[in-house]
C-alpha cells in the first residue's frame, strides 16, 4: 500500500508532514478493509503522513508498527517543498530545472537521492521479506516513489523509462510472494475508497 499527498502538487520527498482530512479518512478506509485479513506484521516508513494512516490498522489488529527507512520515500534535497504549478521566482525555475533530472537514473540531487539509491533499498527490504516464514499478511506502508520502484523491480521495467502505471493514494498494491521471487496480483486498487474526492495520483 502507499501513502503520498499531492493535492498541491508539491515535491514533499523527507518533509514530515501531517496528514491532511482526506488522509485521516483514508487511514480509516484502509483499516476496515483489512478488517477480517490475517494481518502478522505491519511495516512502515517512519515519515508521519504513512505511519499516521497504518496507525488505525495497528490499533484494530492491537500489532506494532515496525519502521524501516527502506520504505521511506525518496530523497529529493534541494528540490523538496518545490511546488510544481507556482514557478514564480529564480529559486523555483531552478527547481523546475533539478526535478527534470531526478529522472535520470544516477542523478542525486543536493542533499537527496538518486533513482538508483532508492532501488537499492526497495531491493534490500524485498530481501528482507524474502526471509520471513509467515503465513499471514504482511502490511508495508510507504510511498510513491518506493512504490515505483517496487513495480520496476518486480516488472522489470528500467528506472528511468517512462511511468506508465498509476500510484494513487491510500490504494491497495498486492505482492504475493513465491519463494524468493514476488508477483504482482493487485495493483492500484481502490475500491475500499468510496469517495472520488479521496483518489489522487502520485
């Protein structure tokens, strides 16, 4: 599952923003379709906008949140607070200028990470899981970029081809895992969202 506002549109990457109405319901939307899963485990990206929505789930199924900066999002440094519809001033066409780049598998911005930093860690979580003998469910909360990744991985898709899969927030992602090996069997769904206002895409 991923968790991203992006209603302004803004580059948030590290910023540790709250969540907003719209999150606080998804949050809530998410934990009652969970309601009757077995859910073992339930990991997160210790940014609050992803914790805060799992922290519903948590209190229903009484489990603890594990945190794992291999789900946190991606890193964008210099670029972060960049709000993509107001390139009003010398500081934000830069911006503009930097965030082109980020696409680019090996640019790291100022202070950020590159595409391929965050492979790296999306891939040494995958290996992590790959190592837990459980039978139930294991709830990952993270975050648009993470997730992109996740899909390139799995898909293999290059980092730096163009996205043509859709990351909305608070949607379900289901990866079932075959041994070592993991396989998409839902992606990007939202029926447990019955409000259109609450769909928004990364």
């Amino acid at each position: 599952m991923g968790k991203q506002i992006g209603i302004k549109k803004k580059i948030q990457g590290h910023i540790n923003t709250d969540l907003d109405g719209d999150g606080h319901n998804e949050a809530l939307a998410i934990s009652e379709a969970l309601e009757k899963d077995c859910v073992e485990l339930i990991f997160s990206s210790p940014l609050k906008r992803a914790y805060s929505t799992i922290e519903p789930l948590a209190r229903r199924k009484q489990k603890a949140i594990i945190c794992s900066k291999n789900l946190i999002e991606r890193g964008l440094g210099v670029v972060e607070g960049f709000e993509m519809g107001n390139v009003t001033s010398a500081k934000a066409y830069e911006q503009k200028l930097i965030l082109c780049k980020t696409a680019e598998k090996n640019y790291r911005p100022d202070g950020g990470e590159s595409l391929y930093d965050v492979y790296i860690r999306v891939k040494k979580f995958l290996d992590f899981l790959s190592t837990i003998d459980i039978k139930g469910v294991v709830v990952c909360m993270t975050h648009g970029g993470v997730l992109d990744i996740l899909y390139r991985i799995i898909m293999n898709e290059p980092l730096s081809s163009e996205r043509k899969w859709v990351i909305p927030n608070g949607a379900f992602f289901l990866i079932e895992r075959c041994r070592n090996d993991f396989k998409i069997m839902k992606w990007a769904e939202t029926s447990h969202l019955n409000s259109s206002g609450m769909l928004d895409e990364y």
